[in-house]
C-alpha cells in the first residue's frame, strides 16, 4: 500500500493546477489519482475552450477575481507550454432594449474588474466585427481568447509528473475512510493512504464528500450541453466568438458561437439534464443516477420555478429537435442553415444544487481540518483553473504549517 503527504482525487484542471502549486510551493509528497486511462475525459476537456476575461461577473467576487487572473495567467502559461490558444475576442449582441440596457451592467462589470472593452451602438459598427452577426447593439471584449483545453491538460500533466507529481490513471476512488492520520482510500486499482485529501472529482465531488460527512446539504445535478460544428465552408459566418446577451436571471448563458484554435467553428451548448452523470448522448441513461437526481429534494424544488421548468422545456426540445437549435443560432447569425451544422461533441456540466433549490453560482470549496473539498468549479472553470488551483494548495499548506 503506498501513502502520499497530500492526495488529489481528479486529474482535470483544477486537480492538476493545485498538484502544479503544491509542488512548486512545498516538498509535499503529491499524488493524483484520475479514474479514466485518458485525461480531460469529462469537463475538462468537454468544454468550449474559452478564456472569459471576467465582464461577466460582480467586482470583488471571487468568479471575477479568479477569471481576469486565470485569463492572464492561461495565455501565459500557453505561450510558455505551446498551447495552442489565439486571442479572438467576444461579441455580445443584444437583440432587444432589454438586452441593450444590460450591456451597460457588462460594461460596469469590465471596468471595475480591469477588463478592456468596446460598446458597438449600431447594426453597421456590429458588422464590422463580425458581419454575419444581427442585432442593435453588442460589446465586445477583445481578450476573450480560444485555447486547446485538452493541450492544456496534457502540459499540465507533463509540468507536474517533472516536478515530482504521482499520477495514478486508471484508480477510481470507490470509498474513502478516515483514519487517524489522515484518509484511506480505497480505488479500483490499489489502495492509497493519505494526510492531506483535495476531492477535486467533478462530478463525482459530492457523493465522495459525503461519504466523509462534508456536503450534506448540496447535490451535483449534471447538464448535458451539445455542441454543433459549423460546416468548414461555411466557417465565416463567426470571425470570432458570438454570444447572446447574458440574462442574469437564468444560470446558463445560451447558444452561442465559439471559433477554435483550429479553424473550426462550434455552437452550443444547450442546457439539458442528463440522465446519468456521464451521459453524454441524450439516448444514455443511468437508471440509479437518474432516481437519485428525481428523488433530491433541492432538484423538486428548482423545478417549482415556472421560469426554470420553461427553459428546461426549451433546452430539451434543442436536444431532440435540430430546426429548435438551429432557431436558436438563427438568433444571432441568421444566415446560419440546419444544413450548415452537424452533430459535434458533448459536456456535462457538474451543477451544484443546494438542498433548498437553488443552483450555487459561485466556487465553493470546503474545508476541514486536514482536506478540501471542490463541491463546485462552475464555469469559468477552465479560466480560473490556476488561481483557483493556486488558493486550494494555498488551503492545504495553512493545513501543514506547524501550529505556534
């Protein structure tokens, strides 16, 4: 049986950034166990790949603060590592006097966090940016930037395994025990003991939590978004990113259009439950996953809003229907065709629910006396990735400094 002086469970970003700080900070003895072969199998390597350099959220808090950091900090990383990662910038168009006049918020939001930006107050100044786009004014945000999330993974696991990092694939943590000097750990592999413990298992954080008597009041609820791509020949239809005007009343941003660092444009995602944590398909069903989500009482109770059972119908019907999709990418590019987009990939998104129905926005990390646990890396997940990977270790060695 091996023992480690701190054991990460979960190899995506956020894993991987606090093995990164841990080892480059301390002499810690580090270990990471993935459960898959495979990295970035799940949300780390299923996303959009974008860099979002924090308009979008409050000042002073911490998906702000995390985000222009992250956004600074990953183009550095990838310039430095060879990550692919090109600086498009993003479009947020507003369609309607109601969306312009939340443009103004995002505009507020950019300057208190340090954010560069442009207001664009007419159709023709939208169209210069990106002429396929519609709508009656936009923002546009040029350090929005594309990179290779799965790169990006992979030069994380390299930098670590140099600094001396384990890094168990294939070791699904099953159950974990508390010990008296720490945690063991019981995988489909072998069995780890461990001091420290970071649970930074996505969307597996909850139920391991759990089984130490942390997070009793939340529960992972998982999203499926879809992702369609753009045909090649049609892939300038979108020069940059196109977004939707954020509505600050609803948890998920919208269909919107992402170009990538090779070539390729996407669009998505769709917000629909899914029927398993890793259902990936809408035809995939865990049936045991699936009765644990309907039985929650925080799941029943967000459904009492008639505002989130009317976008959960929307967001179903562009999971099962490609015209409502393609309508919904109409909205911001018109000229878009069902026949211009073909069936990509998918994510799942681990969305946090309390117990009280409300789905938790910010990063929630619990501590305790000798752990810490990452019960939501909400988007911007991948941006935030190295200070929030940064302020984890941070949590781990307050742990390991000797009491005065």
């Amino acid at each position: 049986m091996k023992r480690h002086d701190v054991t990460i469970v979960g190899g995506g970003c956020v894993g991987l950034s606090t093995a990164k700080h841990l080892s480059e900070q301390t002499d810690l003895d580090v270990a990471i166990l993935e459960k898959e072969h495979h990295l970035a199998e799940h949300q780390s390597g299923r996303n959009s790949g974008v860099l979002h350099p924090g308009f979008n959220y409050p000042p002073d808090s911490k998906k702000a603060r995390f985000a222009t950091e992250g956004t600074r900090r990953m183009k550095q990383y990838c310039a430095d590592h060879d990550v692919p990662c090109e600086e498009f910038g993003v479009l947020v168009v507003a369609k309607t006097d109601r969306e312009e006049a939340h443009l103004d918020v995002l505009a507020s939001q950019a300057e208190a966090n340090g954010v560069e930006y442009e207001r664009l107050d007419s159709q023709a100044e939208i169209r210069e940016r990106e002429p396929h786009a519609v709508g009656q004014a936009a923002f546009f945000a040029p350090e929005a930037a594309s990179v290779d999330s799965q790169q990006y993974i992979y030069a994380l696991a390299r930098e670590v395994q140099r600094n001396g990092v384990s890094l168990y694939t294939g070791h699904a943590v099953e159950k974990i025990r508390s010990t008296s000097s720490g945690y063991h750990l019981a995988t489909s592999n072998s069995d780890i003991d461990t001091t420290y413990l970071v649970n930074a298992a996505g969307l597996h954080a909850d139920t391991l939590a759990q089984q130490v008597g942390v997070g009793d009041g939340y529960q992972v609820v998982p999203f499926r978004g879809e992702y369609y791509e753009v045909t090649p020949e049609r892939a300038e239809l979108c020069q940059t990113m196109i977004y939707p005007t954020p509505d600050p009343e609803l948890p998920f941003l919208g269909v919107h259009y992402t170009r990538r660092t090779d070539g390729k444009v996407i669009v998505g995602p769709n917000a629909v439950l899914a029927f398993g944590r890793e259902a990936y398909r809408n035809t995939n069903v865990n049936l045991s996953e699936l009765k644990d989500i309907l039985a929650y009482d925080g799941f029943r109770k967000l459904l009492q809003s008639k505002t989130m059972l009317s976008v959960a119908w929307s967001e179903l019907n562009k999971s099962y229907r490609k015209e409502k999709f393609t309508e919904a990418a109409q909205r911001l590019v018109p000229g878009v065709r069902a026949d211009d987009l073909h069936k990509s990939y998918a994510g799942i998104r681990a969305q946090l629910v309390s117990d009280d129905g409300e789905l938790v926005k910010d990063p929630l990390a619990i501590e305790t006396d000798d752990a810490v646990h990452v019960l939501n890396a909400v988007s911007p997940g991948l941006t935030s990735s190295l200070p929030f990977g940064e302020y984890v270790a941070g949590k781990i060695i307050e742990m390991d400094e000797p009491s005065s």
